[in-house]
C-alpha cells in the first residue's frame, strides 16, 4: 500500500508546474529538498505534510492511498487553513502556555511522596526546562533541592544496609569454617558492599573482633 501511495503522489505531484511547486512549497513551509525527495518517489512526506497536500490540491487521501490518479489537472485550489499550524506556530504555543500551570506543577511537586526530579514535572507537562528556570526559579530550585535530599538520604540508607549485609554476611561465613576472603564474600553479597569503603571498614572491624589478621 505504500508503494502505491508513493507512485500514486509522484504521479500527482510532477503534474504541477514550476511554479505551482514553488507556491505549494511555500503553502507546506518546507524545504524543496525534501520536496523533491516526495516528487520523485525517494520518500513518503509524514501525515502531516501528506494531509496538507490533499488540501491544497483538492485531492481526496483515499483516492492516493487507492493508487488513483487524478483525472483532472492537478492545481492548487486553497492555502492550507489553521487546522495544520506551522512548525513556528506549534512551537509557541508551546513555550506561551499559561505560567499558572508551572507554578501548579511545581508547588504540587514540593508536597509529592516520594520526591520528583524537575525533569519529571516538566516530562508530566511537556514544557522545557528553560521557561521554568526563567519564571519560577526558586520553585524550581527548591524542587530540585528537595529531590536531591531524597537522593541523598537513599544512599545513606543503601550504605547503611550494605555494611550490615557485610557484617552478617561475615559472620556467616566465619562460622561455617570458611576464611573471611574477598573471593569467598564477593558471591554472598548482593549490594556490594565491599566496594564502598565503609564496607570493608566493617570487615576489618569483624576481623579485629574475631582475632583474625587484615587483609
């Protein structure tokens, strides 16, 4: 089906003139490179586009999907309406959305359980980074701060949990009559601990309890 859309709009699009080209080019608001890719079959245009040109040329999509060609000439009957906005458009809309939902977003956010990144608050909205840093700055500064601690005190506590799994872990082994060697510690653990030096500060410490020597 899409080989014959494709050949069905190169057909339709190489009817046009020089001109009408250029005046549908400027109607799309795309680049003529890329016109040409559609025109000569080397690439389909996206819905969008595809859309655009059904309008404009008065041409109806089933008909290109079908793989009918136009028995009448094909001319430009109408600029495309408001209903496809442009790229520049779409983009300020984007950025000139109404600043009360940053500000909703962000206080939202101070209150959320557990904490979010900034960059979550902006995914939930489709914002950019950018106007919630130039208009809401201490907000924004104060969620990121906010996540940060959350960040931090999951690390503590992973840390934490990860010299008490040393410490049983050890024991464990001690008491099963098997040496307190990384190689014989390193399968039994399941957060690593000996890699963080509060890790093995732990062991020595076993080790120094146990009479046993540093290693």
């Amino acid at each position: 089906m899409l080989e014959t859309l494709k050949q069905a709009l190169t057909i339709t699009l190489s009817r046009l003139s020089i001109a009408e080209i250029s005046i549908l080019i400027s109607l799309l608001q795309t680049c003529r490179p890329s016109f040409k890719l559609w025109q000569t079959g080397a690439k389909l245009p996206g819905l969008h586009f595809l859309l655009k040109i059904c309008y404009s040329l008065d041409l109806p999509l089933l008909n290109l999907v079908c793989g009918k060609e136009p028995n009448a000439p094909v001319r430009i009957a109408r600029s495309t309406p408001e209903m496809f906005p442009t790229e520049s458009k779409r983009r300020r809309s984007y950025t000139l959305r109404n600043p009360k939902e940053f500000e909703d977003a962000l206080r939202s956010a101070l209150e959320e359980e557990p904490p979010v990144p900034v960059k979550q608050v902006i995914a939930r909205l489709g914002f950019k980074s950018s106007n919630m840093s130039r208009r809401f700055p201490e907000l924004r500064a104060a969620v990121a701060k906010r996540y940060a601690d959350y960040r931090k005190s999951l690390l503590a506590k992973r840390r934490e949990e990860s010299v008490l799994e040393v410490q049983r872990v050890a024991q464990e082994v001690h008491h099963a009559g098997i040496p307190l060697r990384y190689r014989q510690l390193f399968p039994r653990l399941t957060m690593g601990g000996l890699f963080r030096p509060e890790g093995r500060a732990a062991l020595r410490e076993i080790k120094k309890e146990l009479g046993l020597e540093y290693f």
